[in-house]
C-alpha cells in the first residue's frame, strides 16, 4: 500500500479490516485524522483501537477464529 494516496490505504484498510467500505464521513474523518501519521501500520492500529459496533464485532469474530484454528491440540 506505500504508493497509495491516504484515502486509498484507508479505504483499502476498512475493506481489509471490517469487509465494508467506509462511508464518506468516515472517508474523510480517518484521512484527515491521520495525516501525521506515515505509516500504513500505524493507521491500521488507529482504526482497530477505535472500532465500535459491527467493526468492533467483525474484529473479535476474526481473532476468536484464528485462536480456533491456531490452537495446538
């Protein structure tokens, strides 16, 4: 994602992250609220540690799966 506009890393992030994209506000609201922020990592953590809702349950159902499949029996 180095190439990519903010916009685009953040759009490409809420696809990745919560299989949504984002809507115009939230667009706007996460470009502008990491514009100090350099690295594609660091925006993927912003957005993690701020997911409410549906995200925030999209999020939780991914980890509890890769415990399932990654635990040693």
């Amino acid at each position: 994602m180095g190439k990519l506009k903010k916009s685009e890393r953040v759009k490409k992030l809420y696809e990745n992250l919560f299989d949504r994209t984002p809507s115009d506000d939230e667009l706007a609201n996460w470009t502008t609220a990491t514009n100090s922020y350099a690295g594609t990592s660091k925006i993927a953590n912003t957005l993690l540690e701020n997911a409410k809702g549906a995200d925030a349950q999209t999020i939780a159902n991914r980890i509890k799966a890769a415990d399932y499949y990654t635990q040693t029996k």
